[in-house]
C-alpha cells in the first residue's frame, strides 16, 4: 500500500434532497484525491430495507440527519483512516462490524452508505479513473426507464399503481433513446392538459405528471403520446409498488378489494394490450405466492421485478430464487447500505439468469452515481425518472458523456 491510497480523513454534513429533506454528503480523502457522495431515500420503502437514521423530533418535521453525520464525522472516520481506498470491502465491512445490527440501525444505513460510495469514488479519483471503469461487467450504456405518468406514493393523482415508464429498448443508441423519451414526454403533457387541464401538467416527485385518472389509462395516454412523437413502438414499463395499495389482506383496485387471481388477470391484459416489457412490484412485499404465480403466467413475456420484495438483499434474492418468483432484480444501493453488498446482490441475480435494473429512489440528489453503476455493471437498465428536475436529469446527462467514449447500447438485448 502507497501513502496515495491511504484514506486520510473522512467527513460528512447534511444537505437537502429533491424533496427538501435533509440526507447525507460524506467526502473520503486521500493524499492527492478525493470522492463525495449524497445518499438519496425512498417514499415506498419495504420494510425489510436498511434502516435509515434520523433524528426525530420537531426538526425538519423529525426528518433532521445531524445523528448519521455524526456517526460519520466521530466513529466512521477514525476508524477508517489509514486503510487503502482501493479496499472497498475492507472498508465496508468495517463499516458493518462498526455498526454491529443486521438492518445497519445503530450508524445508520444513510451513514455507511455515504462513506461506502465515496470511498469508491476517492478510489476512482486516485487511479485517474472514472467511478464506472472500476466495475467488471461489459461496459453498456442502458435502456432508460423514464417514469412519466406517477401514481400511488408519488403523487396525490388517485391512481393506485406508482409508476408508468418509457422504455425505449428499441432504439439505436443511447442519444436516440433519451430524444424519443423527452419527445414521447413532451406530446404527453399536451394530450393531459387536453384531457385533464393545464392543472394537471405539473410534475411529482420523479418528474412525471399527476393526472386525475385511473390505473389503466395512463398507458392509454402514453401510447396516444408516443404516436404522436413518431415512437410508435415504444415500450412500456409499470412500478405498481403493490404493498402501497395492499389492505387488510387485500389489493384496492379502483375502491374494490381486489384478489391475487384479479391481479393476474389485470396484469395480463395490461400485457397484452400495451406489450408491456416489466413489471415491477406487481404484489405485495411479502406475497411471494402471488409473485410466483404471476412469474409463471407472465414470466416468459416480461420481466416480473422484485423492488420491496428482494430489496437489494442476499438472503431475499436466494428466496426468490428457490420459489421462481421474479426474474428481474431491482437495485438499490441504499437498500442494503453498502455499494460491496449491493454488487453481490446483483452478481447473485446474474448468475442465476436474473435481469437487473439499477434505480434511483423518490428522494434524490444530483449525485448521478447510479448511472457509473449501471455502466460498471453492463446490466443494460436503469431507472432515473422522467426527462425533467435537475436530480433526474443529471443521471440522465452523465449517461450522455459516457456514451461518448461507452458506444455499446444495449437495447433489445438485455431480453
């Protein structure tokens, strides 16, 4: 180990995320290099993720972070200095021992996680690489999940499920893909404000419109838009983050309760119909029948996601391996709290014929890791949100400027 690799302090404040909660900034420094990362937080979070610290109280409406920053500034930093930066599990179990919880509660998975994506992003800096060219997958610039109608915990709109994203697989390359989205985007908003009024064109947390509609109308709308910008056969993705309209032991569809055997046959017409290419969250967090009975009728026609039912997590991803009941990974890195855990998540899910998908989360910053990630990974999918909102669209443009040296796209063949 040279003296250029050796961490040389580690620090962290608090600063706000896009929906003006305070989340974490934590900077790792070596001799001559140095990565800061900002940790983003969900609004549909499963119960089994990583535990988040906060403060509690009156302070930002119990929201304040000042705990975790603490925790990074008192008891991750001296205990991290003087190991080699290029050591990312060295670092990160460390961490965890640290810690010393199974759910990362004590330091808080917002800490360790900030000090985990900026050490490895001080690492980068030191080798003179950028953060992506230290993962090992085939480098590729992925298919962009845009959510651009939102439901459910997103937006107050009625609309039971949370996500509907474009998904230009298709395209030739990556600049074709993200022009179809903002075209396909900007038809959209004017077929809204037709139908609904120009009240209706402002955006929710992820950047998508909010209309007034139900569950099954919003592809509608998005298929009439996609037309009207010249991507007619543009695909179609839905997040129906399941576990948000799950009561009582029933699902609440258009103020029915509603069975597992109605959800299948809703999520087979919407398939049909729209040719939906992913399903994310179709069931509750822990319904893994309905999952594995939903993969098996629909699981050779699309992906069937697993958000709040795998959350990131080895032990989860094993499960649904056994019971066939997804076979898409969606990945989050601050659902397990370390960016180690998170690649043998997705190396888990690669190995036993899983998709991945990378995301972002409701709560973001203009931290545009994630895309480094999904580049690093060559996974060939990513979730960032709709074409609009700074913290969105700078994942979006850092995608553009590795495109420029990372020409492989990868389109139709992540399927």
């Amino acid at each position: 180990m040279t003296e250029a690799f050796t961490i040389k302090n580690v620090s962290s404040r608090w600063v706000l995320d896009s929906r003006g909660t305070p989340t974490i900034s934590a900077t790792v420094s070596t001799k001559n290099a140095s990565g800061t990362a900002l940790v983003p937080s969900g609004a549909s979070t499963g119960v089994h993720e990583a535990v988040e610290l906060r403060d509690g109280g009156k302070a930002f409406a119990s929201k304040g972070v000042k705990k975790a920053v603490n925790n990074i500034n008192r008891i991750l930093s001296p205990a991290l200095k003087g190991i080699d930066v290029r050591r990312q599990k060295e670092i990160d179990s460390k961490s965890i021992k640290l810690d010393g919880t199974k759910n990362k509660q004590r330091l808080g998975a917002n800490a360790i996680l900030g000090v985990s994506l900026a050490a490895f992003r001080a690492s980068a800096a030191s080798q003179n690489k950028q953060p992506f060219q230290l993962l090992k997958g085939k480098f590729t610039i992925p298919i962009p999940f845009s959510n651009v109608i939102n439901g459910g915990k997103h937006a107050g709109s009625g609309i039971e499920l949370q996500e509907f994203m474009l998904a230009p697989y298709r395209a030739r390359n990556f600049e074709g893909a993200l022009e179809s989205v903002c075209e396909t985007y900007y038809e959209l908003k004017k077929i809204i404000e037709t139908k609904c009024g120009k009240q209706y064109t402002g955006v929710g947390d992820e950047g998508g419109f909010a209309p007034p509609l139900n569950s099954k109308e919003p592809l509608e709308l998005m298929q009439a838009a996609a037309d009207a910008a010249g991507y007619p056969k543009m695909g179609f993705a839905i997040d129906a983050a399941a576990s948000s309209f799950y009561k009582k032991g029933a699902y609440v569809i258009g103020g029915e309760k509603r069975t597992v055997d109605w959800m299948i046959d809703f999520y087979e017409e919407l398939v049909e119909k729209h040719k939906l290419i992913s399903i994310e969250d179709p069931f509750h967090e822990d319904d893994w029948l309905g999952f594995t009975e939903l993969t098996t009728a629909l699981g050779q026609k699309t992906q069937i996601v697993g958000d709040d039912l795998l959350v990131t997590n080895i032990e989860r991803i094993n499960k649904a391996i056994r019971l066939k009941a997804c076979n898409a990974l969606l990945l989050k890195v601050n659902q397990i709290g370390t960016l180690t855990e998170a690649l043998a998540a997705a190396e888990l899910a690669t190995k036993n014929k899983m998709t991945v998908m990378v995301s972002h989360r409701s709560g973001e910053t203009e931290d545009a890791f994630i895309s480094d990630l999904a580049v690093g990974l060559g996974c060939g999918q990513i979730k960032a949100g709709a074409p609009c909102r700074g913290e969105r669209t700078a994942k979006y443009n850092r995608l553009l400027e590795i495109s420029e040296s990372v020409k492989t796209y990868a389109g139709r063949s992540v399927f």
